[in-house]
C-alpha cells in the first residue's frame, strides 16, 4: 500500500449506501484532529467551562478512561478484538497479559500509527489494526475470546449499536465475551461532556440505561457484571 493511500482520511472503506457513512467519517475527523494535535474551534463560552480546561490539560482522560481490564482482563494466548482500539497496544500492559491483540479502527492516524510502531513493541502479540467501522468487522466468525470497545460508543444511536453488537456475537467464540461502556446519561458529568463533544466535532446520544440494556438483551447478550465510573458505566457481556 503506498504512502498516500495511507494518509488519507477514512471514507475509501465504507459502503458509500451505507447509511451510516457520514456519522462515521465525522467520528474520524474527530479523533483523527486529536491524533494530529491539531487546534479545534471552539466558542468561548465552551472554552470558560471546567471541563474544556481540563481536557486541554489532559485531566479529564484520566477521570473518564474505562479500565476494561478490571472486569475482562485478557487472558494469556487469548485472541482479544479491540474495535475503535486508537492507541491501546502502545499503553496499556498487553505484554504483561500475554494475550494476542487484534485491533479495529475508524481513525487511519490511529490505525497507522499502531501498525508502524506495534510490531516493533511486541510482533508476537500484536496482529495489526484493520482500518473499518463498527458494524462491519473484518474477521472470520467465532474468532475471538474477548473483544473491547471502549470510548466511542456514545457517538452513534442505538439502533446502530444493534448491528454492532450482532456483529460481535458473530466473531466470538461460544463461550467469548464483550466488554464495552457506555455513557451514563445520569451521571452528573454527561450533559457538559456531551456539549463538549459536540463542539469538538462529533455528536453525542444521551441514552438512559435501561435503553442501553434493553439494546443488549434484544441482540442476544446477557450481562454477566457492570462496573460504574465518574461518566461510562462499562458491561461485560455473554451471547
């Protein structure tokens, strides 16, 4: 692949009748900004907000992050999918779990970045980064042992998340599971959050949680334990 297909913004990946092309490519942009350092324009009124100061000094991740691993952590020689992964294989201990990392991503500098450097890290472990959305994974059925999606999944409405989910239930193994969090919409963070996303570039859905739940059981997963944090509430799922 040359230099310059790898440079350019997600769109050559996604089905151009997919209904959900616009919403995903404004997800990249997003975080493909982030990635990039580049400035955002943002009013002043925002600017004057707690949380944008904190997000600018980088405060905020670490108040927000979902620590999926309390509650699934990877398993040596397990075969583990971490859709919308960014830079997951360069921070967190993955040498230290031992388990195989395949990874899925929306954003082309996230996705690049990974691939150039995660080899170096460990090229036993790490299994590459596929540049591709959430609903259309690609990898075989019953592939994985555990797959992760973390941080994203507030940026997209249910019904998307319905076919996300059967696509998760199609690569893991029977006796698999699905570790994701969601944006608890009562937690007293999520509206400023949510106003903050937005004007970074991408628009945020205020689920209630008995939605989310009653989106999991519909696609066939059962919550097996729930962890609640400062604004995600992250769920480990069994289909």
């Amino acid at each position: 692949m040359s230099k310059d297909s790898r440079s350019k913004p997600y769109t050559r990946n996604i089905n151009h009748s997919d209904k959900w092309q616009e919403r995903i490519a404004q997800v990249a942009y997003r975080f493909n900004k982030q990635y990039q350092n580049q400035p955002f324009e943002v009013p002043d009124e925002v600017q004057a907000m707690p949380i944008f100061r904190e997000w600018t000094t980088g405060l905020l991740n670490s108040r927000i992050v979902s620590p999926f691993w309390e509650i699934a952590q990877p398993q040596k020689k397990q075969h583990c999918l971490d859709i919308g992964c960014g830079v997951s294989f360069l921070i967190y201990p993955w040498r230290d779990w031992q388990a195989y990392f395949y990874g899925q991503e929306v954003s082309n500098i996230a996705r690049d970045t990974l691939n150039s450097r995660g080899s170096q890290l460990n090229s036993k472990l790490f299994k590459g980064v596929e540049l591709g959305a959430s609903h259309r994974l690609n990898h075989p059925s019953e592939q994985f042992d555990l797959v992760i999606a973390t941080g994203f999944s507030c940026y997209f409405p249910l019904d998307y998340w319905h076919l996300v989910l059967l696509e998760i239930k199609r690569v893991l193994k029977p006796e698999g599971h699905f570790v994701f969090d969601i944006l608890n919409s009562e937690q007293p963070l999520a509206e400023n959050w949510a106003v903050l996303e937005t004007y970074l570039g991408a628009e945020v859905f205020l689920e209630t949680v008995s939605k989310w739940e009653k989106t999991i059981k519909t696609a066939g997963g059962k919550i097996v334990k729930r962890q609640l944090g400062e604004l995600f509430e992250l769920y480990k799922v069994r289909f």
